[in-house]
C-alpha cells in the first residue's frame, strides 16, 4: 500500500509562504478580524499596524510583516510599550 503525504499549505512557487485572509491573519496573531479591519481603515498612532497587500478587491496579510510586526511591538514591561514604533 502506498501513502502519500501531503502538506497542510499549498505549494507556493520560489517557496513563498502563502499570503492569509483577514480572518487567518487575525487567527494567525491572535486578534479579532474586526481589530485587523479596523487598523487597515483607520490606522494607529504612529502608523503602528501590520502591513497588507491588496489585490483587486481582496486583502492579504503576508506571514512575515506579520511577524515583524508582532516583533516591532515586543515589550518587557507596560512603560516600555512604545505604540509609535
């Protein structure tokens, strides 16, 4: 019997991980889709949202300006949170 493996992603060329939905962005930062939604409508103070790539009419989040937003936002302490960075 053969078995065949398959990845949870789909294959993407030049290895590019895949872009995500709001919904899978939000999940993916552990967020609410209306907070994403929110932050590409209105911005923040000091521009301090996750990027987004907009294709026609769709919206995508690329995993990584996820995580360099997540990292940008990196903190120790409550008086360390900087929200301009």
């Amino acid at each position: 019997m053969q078995t065949h493996v398959t990845s949870a992603e789909p294959a993407m060329p030049h290895g590019r991980r895949p872009l995500l939905t709001t919904t899978e962005a939000a999940t993916y930062c552990g967020l609410a889709k209306n907070t994403l939604e929110k932050m590409r409508l209105y911005g923040r103070k000091g521009d301090n949202s996750p990027r987004f790539i907009k294709l026609g009419t769709a919206v995508r989040y690329h995993p990584d300006d996820l995580d360099a937003w997540i990292d940008r936002n990196r903190a120790i302490t409550t008086s360390e949170y900087d929200p301009t960075n």
